[in-house]
C-alpha cells in the first residue's frame, strides 16, 4: 500500500460517527504495520476492540471511502500536500496528546521543526496599540530568528504576520477550514505572501471545508502547542483568544505581554486570573531582551 492509499484509511476513519483523533491513535497502535491493511480491514479490527461501533456497515464504509477520495482529489488539483502524526517527517512540534492525526499543508512545513518558535495572538479588532504591538512584535521576533506563529485572522493576527513578514521572517497560519476555503477571504493575499516567502499555511480539515465555530478552538489549540511561547496583544473578555490562552496553560507555555496591553485589556486578564491561566508582564526592553536570550 502506498502512503496515498494510507491517508485515504485515516480521512475514511475520520468521517465514521464516534471516530476522532484519539480513536485512531488507539487503533494504529493496536496493529504491527497499519500501512498494509485496507480500509475494510482496519474497520473490522476496531470492532473486535471495541473502538469502532458494530453498527458500521458497508455502505457506510463506502460513503466514508467516497468522502476520502474526494479529499485526496481535491489536495492533489491544488497542491496541497497531507502529512499523517505517523509518518517520520511529522513536525515534533505537533507531537501532544490531542495532536492531528492528519495536516493538510502548502509550503514550507519543516519551519514546525524550526527551533525558535512563537505564537503572536489578540484581538479581530484592536485598539490601535494592540495593532501597533502586535506589528511590532512580529517584527522584532522575526529579528531574533524567530518562526511567527498565528491563526491569519483580521486584527492582531494579521498584524503579527505581516510584521514578521517585513522583517523578512517566516511565518506560519493555522486556518479554521480548508486550505482552499482561506478564511477570512480578505486575507487571502496575505496567505499568499506568507507562501510566497518560504512560510506555510495548515490545517487539520479537508481542503473544502469551510469554518464552524468548534474549528476555531480546535485550531487555537494548534497554536499554543506548536509555539514555545505566547505573545498576547489586545483582547476582551469574550474574545477567542481566550481559548488560546487557555491551551498555553494546558501545554504548559508562558504567556506575555507589556504594561500597555495590560492596561487596556485589564478585565480580559483578570478573567485570566480567574482561571488561574498565568502570565508573565514586562516592559518591551525588558520582554525584548528576555525573547532574545530565549
């Protein structure tokens, strides 16, 4: 079997009702060599472990083989290229517990393997100062050979990206849909730009999927995880951003920010402390300094 044929069996498992990443983690490690048992073949495993329901006939079976072709199609007409959490050249990066089994990509995926990496995240819509730190940060991290992590989204994403992008760094955008579906559409251009200066674009979903919002937490998780630390820009209380932030705690990586973003955003940190998620407040010299000797 070859590795298409593979990733074909992963995307079929994915589409299966009460099938998700931790399943078939389970059921591949269960099985010698994966790679050379069909479709068909891993279902009837699952079953007899119980990790698949018994209720998964053939045409279900089918309709899920259909589905994978259609994504495997699709990838190979707009050159999107797949890397499963079971291949040898998956990024280290993505190595956690609640890690993809399936990326879908364009670019340059060894910057996951680079060894400075950083999340810059905030607010769609910042205030001035958000925007302007978040610039800045981009910036300065892409002095410091940094790889700029971010999710590509309006406000203090985009500003993250496009910072690092000026200084000539590389950067990297976790998308909530498919990769032929970039959302939001306006920042399509900038997608391109980052592809176009040896960056790269990923997501977990089928390159025709579109946004929904359990994707947009799921991709922040991809965010914190990925990073070897967190810059937090503007954000409010019922702002995504917490749902980054909250993964950093999970993954255990440091979260800050400066004096000024704290004072404007002071009931979004206060909801931090709240749920005991920590962060770490400095002066930008004192912040930069501390990301240079990182």
């Amino acid at each position: 079997m070859n590795k298409s044929d593979f990733y074909r069996n992963i995307i079929a498992l994915l589409q299966l009702k009460g099938v998700g990443r931790q399943k078939i983690k389970m059921l591949m490690q269960m099985i010698n060599d994966p790679q050379c048992l069909s479709f068909k073949e891993l279902v009837e495993i699952g079953q007899m472990f119980h990790l698949l329901s018994s209720d998964i006939d053939l045409k279900v079976q089918n309709n899920s083989i259909a589905y994978a072709n259609k994504v495997i199609e699709t990838s190979v007409k707009y050159q999107i290229k797949l890397v499963s959490s079971f291949d040898e050249n998956y990024p280290a990066s993505m190595d956690f517990k609640d890690s993809p089994v399936m990326l879908y990509y364009q670019g340059n995926l060894e910057l996951l393997n680079h060894n400075k990496r950083a999340a810059v995240i905030g607010s769609r819509h910042p205030t001035p100062a958000g925007a302007e730190f978040s610039f800045e940060s981009g910036k300065f991290l892409a002095t410091e050979n940094f790889v700029v992590i971010s999710g590509l989204a309006t406000g203090c994403d985009y500003y993250g990206h496009l910072g690092c992008l000026g200084a000539g760094g590389k950067t990297i955008a976790f998308l909530p849909a498919g990769l032929i579906n970039i959302y939001p559409i306006e920042n399509k251009p900038l997608a391109e730009k980052i592809l176009a200066n040896d960056g790269c674009i990923l997501s977990e979903y089928a390159p025709f999927e579109n946004p929904q919002p359990y994707k947009f937490i799921e991709r922040d998780r991809l965010q914190s995880a990925s990073s070897m630390f967190v810059i937090v820009s503007s954000f409010s209380c019922g702002s995504g951003t917490i749902h980054t932030l909250n993964f950093a705690k999970q993954y255990n990586k440091k979260i800050f920010s400066i004096p000024a973003i704290f004072d404007e955003s002071k009931d979004a940190f206060h909801k931090l402390n709240q749920k005991k998620i920590l962060f770490e407040i400095y002066e930008k010299e004192k912040l930069h300094n501390l990301i240079t000797n990182y």
